[in-house]
C-alpha cells in the first residue's frame, strides 16, 4: 500500500501520533508545526483542547512537548492516533452512547460510506445478541465495536468467518493479556468459564452473494465485577477482573481493531484457511466434553469432537455416530465435581 | 425444461406462424398456444406419471412447470437455521397473504452464527409458509410459497 491511499488524518491525531511516537522524549512546537503545515499557536491550540479532553502534557522550554497522560476510557482521537496508519479505516465512527454500534455501522453501510466501516462505542443503549438477546452494554470501561464490511463473496465463502473473526480477536487478547482465554463454539470468547467478549454477525443477501456485512464485537475491559447485572456475574467477566487490575482500554481497543481489519483483508484474500486450522484447536473448549446443542426445538447431546474443513461443530453421539452442526446454542454438560 | 426455455419457446413462435407447441418430458408436460391476436398462453399440466415429491430435507427445483400458474417459491440460498423474525418478541418479516416486493426481506438464516437476511427475489403474495421458525434447512429448500406478481 502506497502512502497516498492513507486516510488523511486530523492535527490532533497527527500530534498525538507524533507523540506517541516519542513516549520518553520530546517533540519541539516548530517540528510539530512543519509536520502539519500549521502555525505553533495553532498546535498550542489543539494541545489545549486535548488537555480539556482528559490528556497530559508536558511543555519543556527549547526541548518542546511530551505526552505524559492519556484518557483511561475509549477517546476517539487517541484510538485513530493508535492505529498503525495502513490499518485507519476510510470510515470511523465513535459514539460515547448510541443505540447500538451494528445498528450505525448498517446505516453507514447504506448511506455508502466507504468500507471497511469502525464503530466504536463506550456505551450502547439497545446492544444486541443471537435473536434479538439484548447484551448488557453499560458505560463501564468496555469495548462495544462493529465493523461494517461489503465482502461480496457467495455465502458458501462466508462460512468460517465468524470462526475466524472469533480466533483473530482470542489470539490477539490472549497474546496481550497473557490470560488463558478460550473459545466456545461458534465465536465466544471464554475466560474462566464465563464470557468475555460476544460477537454477532448480521449479513444482507443479494441473489446470489453477501452484499453487506456487519461484524460485532462486545468485549468486556475494565468493568468492575458490581457492575454486571446479578443474573449475569456468574456467566459474564471483564479482562480486568481475571487479570486483576484495569488494562489500558486505548491501546488494547486500537490493538484489537487493528487486528480485526487485518483478518478481514486475510478472509477477503481466502488465507485464512490454514491458520484457522492451526489456531482452532489452542482455542477450542468443547473438544473432548459432554456438550448439549440446542437447535430450534431439538437437542443434541454428545461429546464434542472438534470442527470440519468448513468450520461445523463436530458431535459424537453416546453410539459412536457423528453429526455436524452449522448452528445451535452449545451448553457444556455439567459434570461431577472431581 | 425451464423458465428461460420456454421463453424461447415463446419467442419463436411469435416469430413464426407456429400457434400451438407441445412437450412432454419426464414428469410433466407443457402445452403453449397462440391466439390470433394475442399473447401465448402457456398451458401446463402435471403428466400422469409423477415423480414422487421430493424429501423435505432435499434440495427442491425453485419453480416446477406443473403448479398452478403464477405461483413460485423462495427457496433458501443456504444451509442453516430459518427464523421469521430478528428476535422471539419482534414481529414477524411477512406473514401469510401479506404482498412482499422484491428485495424485501422474509426472513432470516443463522449459518455459522451469520443471521443472513434473505431478500424475496421476487414480488408477490406469500400464500404459504413451508418452515417452521427455528427448524434447520437446506440448500435449495423451499421457504414460502408465493403468488407472484
């Protein structure tokens, strides 16, 4: 990619970029100012606006500026100033608080907006899950993201997105956080048994291929433990809570998404095939445990054997039989306690 | 024999002074004739030798020459989940006798945790829902029975 086809980004992003760049050192008003072609007033300016906007600075007589605080929640200019810059997305949208982030990455989609589409949101007033489930999505130090994405591939094609969507964004947390985390069938991102990131994927059909496509992702950072719903603590964590201590939600989100876009153009490309295959099994929790599917109104029960060459949950029956599945609500049986 | 043959069917005999046309084929049989004046009439009837319907859970033909005319189907572009409605307290995409234009969508298909909106590639009156909500289906299945036009 040539450094003409980089989405221009604003001056507060670009100082923050340059900063950035230069956590120890410096960074001079007049090398800031030549870089962005404006005045040195112009970059006090929008030092001062970040200041207002939770960052630190500090300002070292003939040495210049230094970076010395970021905002703790998700801010928009440090994500985009965070994101390497082949990985800024020709669309990115941020909300403190919206209705839901599939819902806005859909509407971008359809008013033409140039894919791939970012949304981010700190909260969401109307998050969703599988049917219509609403997904708990309090202004909490999470991570509530979609992208909105036109593949234009056959649906056949489409088939181990979401598992490779859900291996892309469990190998970069676990790489990051150094947490075991795991995945339950399709794409649950699992740590400690309880869920910690949910993904939904919502696709519009034309004839014969998937037009548009909207990926989302909930991921639980830094909510506390009190401020999950009763009915949830025991099913749902954060990141935070299994690594003991809050995580820098910016670079961690930034980190995430950057990752994201790149498995996407790896799916577009069809190479992402045999790192699925590769990762599948580190990530894979069911493997070898009594499951229960749940389909419409049937049930399955059985051991879980892994996944086929086109991402379906493998069952073995109690008589030795297998059975595929393309979709179902997986529950693992409970078993004795050793 | 499909659509796309017996237009062409059509077209030759307006360009020719051919009135009637027969075919008999496995299964069915389809009969065209052209008034003095007006369009063809495209005339079919089931032969008396049926193939035995097909299985619900295999691929059906989207549009056989022996119903009635006028009526189709939707049939799924895919293997998954068919669902009626975004959410179990959301009303259903279309219901019997309602008229869905093209494009607009009937319903939904879960596959590998995608829920696929599927578009009606036609226009009509949906006479028939063939699936229930939350039953698997297959390639090719038939979903809604639909009155076109």
């Amino acid at each position: 990619m040539s450094e003409a086809e980089f989405t221009p980004v604003s001056p507060p992003v670009a100082i923050l970029g340059a900063l950035l760049g230069q956590r120890e050192g410096y960074v001079s008003g007049t090398q800031l100012a030549a870089q962005l072609g404006i005045s040195r007033v112009a970059v006090w300016k929008h030092l001062r606006r970040l200041e207002r906007q939770g960052f630190r600075f500090e300002a070292a007589r003939r040495r210049g500026h230094r970076l010395l605080e970021v905002p703790d929640h998700l801010h928009p200019l440090l994500l985009e100033a965070l994101l390497p810059p082949e990985r800024r997305p020709p669309t990115f949208l941020f909300f403190t608080s919206t209705d839901s982030t599939n819902t806005r990455a859909d509407r971008a989609l359809a008013e033409g907006h140039p894919d791939p589409i970012v949304v981010v949101a700190r909260a969401q007033e109307a998050g969703r899950g599988r049917l219509g489930r609403s997904w708990h999505s309090g202004d909490h130090g999470n991570l509530y993201l979609s992208l909105g994405l036109r593949p234009r591939l056959p649906p056949a094609r489409m088939g181990l997105f979401t598992l490779w969507m859900g291996v892309s964004a469990g190998s970069y947390l676990r790489g990051t956080t150094g947490l075991p985390l795991g995945l339950k069938w399709p794409n649950d991102l699992m740590a400690d048994g309880k869920k910690v990131a949910g993904m939904l994927t919502e696709a519009k059909m034309d004839a014969d291929q998937t037009r548009e496509t909207v990926f989302g992702l909930g991921l639980n950072i830094n909510a506390p433990a009190d401020t999950f719903p009763a009915e949830l603590r025991s099913l749902a964590t954060s990141l935070a809570i299994e690594h003991g201590s809050p995580l820098p939600a910016n670079p961690l989100a930034a980190g995430l998404i950057a990752r994201l876009l790149e498995a996407y153009e790896t799916f577009l490309r069809d190479g992402h095939r045999d790192p699925l295959a590769d990762l599948w099994p580190q990530f894979d929790l069911l493997k070898g445990r009594p499951i229960t599917l749940h389909q419409g109104t049937s049930t399955f029960s059985g051991t879980a054997a892994g996944i086929d060459a086109r991402g379906s949950l493998i069952l073995k029956s109690p008589s030795g039989g297998l059975q595929t599945f393309r979709a179902g609500e997986v529950t693992i049986a409970k078993t004795a306690a050793p | 024999m499909d659509l796309k043959e017996i237009k062409q069917i059509i077209d030759l005999m307006k360009r020719s002074d051919l009135t009637e046309f027969s075919v008999e084929e496995q299964g069915f049989k389809l009969r065209i004739r052209r008034g003095p004046a007006g369009a063809p009439v495209a005339v079919s009837s089931p032969a008396p030798a049926l193939p035995p319907p097909a299985a619900p859970s295999e691929p059906a033909p989207s549009a056989t020459p022996s119903e009635e005319i006028g009526v189709d189907y939707i049939t799924s572009p895919m293997v998954g989940t068919f669902y009626r409605a975004p959410g179990p307290e959301t009303p259903p995409f279309c219901d019997v006798n309602q008229l869905v234009e093209e494009n607009s969508i009937v319903c939904i298909i879960e596959a590998m945790k995608i829920m696929n909106e599927i578009p009606a590639d036609k226009r009509g009156t949906i006479l028939e829902i063939l699936v229930e909500n939350g039953q698997p289906v297959e390639f090719g299945q038939r979903l809604f029975k639909i009155k076109a036009g």
